[in-house]
C-alpha cells in the first residue's frame, strides 16, 4: 500500500500503459511509490480500489485512478510542470487526437500481437499491418523533435512505451524509417525515459 500521503502507482513491469505513467512521472519528477503486480495477480487492496482489476492504477490519498489517459491527464493537471498538454484548446485537443490515434491504430495491434490467444495469423496480420503503418507515418518525425510537436507531449509518452517494444513484438524498422528511427533514439537517451523503464522492460532491448 502507498505511503499516506504520497502518490501510489500500481505498474505492471511489462505493460506498456503502466510504462506510460512511469514516463510522465519520470518528466514530471514526481516522487510516487512504485508498486509492480503481474497480470492476474492483484493484492487484496487494489481489489479494493479498482473493480475492474485493471493495470495501471493510481492512487491519491482517497482518489483511485485506473485508465491510463485518464491517470496521465490528472497528472498534468496536478504537476503542471512542465505541461504535456499544450495551453491553447484547438491545439490540445489535436494533442489528445494524436493520442488517440496512438492508442487506436497501434497499441492495439501491438496488444494483438502480445496476446499468446491471439491466432497466428491474426499476430502476423497485425504485425505486418503495424509495422507498415509506422514505416508509413515516418516522414512526419523530420520536421519536428517531437510527435508534431516542438515540446514533449502527453502523445510522445503514450507512443514511445509502444516503439520501446518492438524488438519483443518482432517487428524491425528499415533504413527509409530514418526520421521515426532518429525519434526514437533521442527520446529514448532522454533521464527521464531511462528513469521510467522497470528492469524487465531495460532487457528488452539489451
């Protein structure tokens, strides 16, 4: 259970929305207690808190959280530095768009992927279908740091957990990938990046 008074995070170390949250808490410096539960192997008081028994879950004093688009935006909103959200409506709704489409077009191919009931041809489907996708959206990285974005945005913390296990879901990028590749990299040496990576995730790509 969390310390009272400080933030308790309940992350699987292999999940890539528990990795989302680390990430922001990792940008943000903020200092919570990190609590790793496997799959299916919840303690009695995150049954508690949580009905649906589901990973990532955040915990503030009596305010349980536990979608990580809803944990990552009560973050930015209860540490607003530095934001992850942009001030102006128009363009932090785009924002949200952006990790919209993150979550709909690629995360779930990738938890497709993971899935040891999927079929294997659904898995190869949508690893062919994933890995063109993120060849096809390479382009846009050239222009800008971050995913059309000159500032780290609550996008790049739900898309770079996912581009961190590719090695593990089988897919490798082609040199014409550059610009994603290149993102990657950078985003990847940040302190804050490396701070949010549990040891499971760190072997991934060793």
């Amino acid at each position: 259970m969390a310390v009272a008074n400080r933030l308790g995070c309940y992350s699987d170390p292999l999940c890539q929305y528990s990795h989302r949250v680390r990430l922001v808490l990792a940008e943000k410096d903020v200092v919570a207690d990190l609590i790793d539960v496997r799959a299916g192997d919840y303690p009695d008081y995150l049954a508690e808190v949580n009905p649906y028994g589901t990973l990532p879950t955040l915990v503030d004093r009596d305010l349980a959280l536990y979608d990580s688009m809803i944990i990552l935006e009560y973050l930015d909103e209860r540490y607003p530095h530095p934001p992850l959200l942009p001030a102006y409506p128009v363009v932090r709704a785009n924002t949200r768009m952006l990790a919209y489409r993150v979550h709909h077009d690629w995360c779930r191919q990738a938890d497709l992927i993971s899935d040891s009931k999927t079929k294997d041809a659904v898995r190869t489907k949508a690893r062919k279908e994933l890995r063109e996708s993120l060849i096809g959206v390479s382009p846009v990285f050239t222009s800008m740091p971050y995913f059309m974005s000159e500032e780290l945005s609550l996008a790049d913390c739900c898309l770079l957990p996912l581009l961190w296990r590719l090695p593990a879901l089988g897919i490798d990028l082609p040199p014409a990938a550059k610009p994603l590749l290149d993102y990657m990299n950078r985003n990847f040496a940040r302190p804050a990046f490396q701070a949010s990576l549990s040891a499971e995730e760190r072997l991934i790509r060793t």
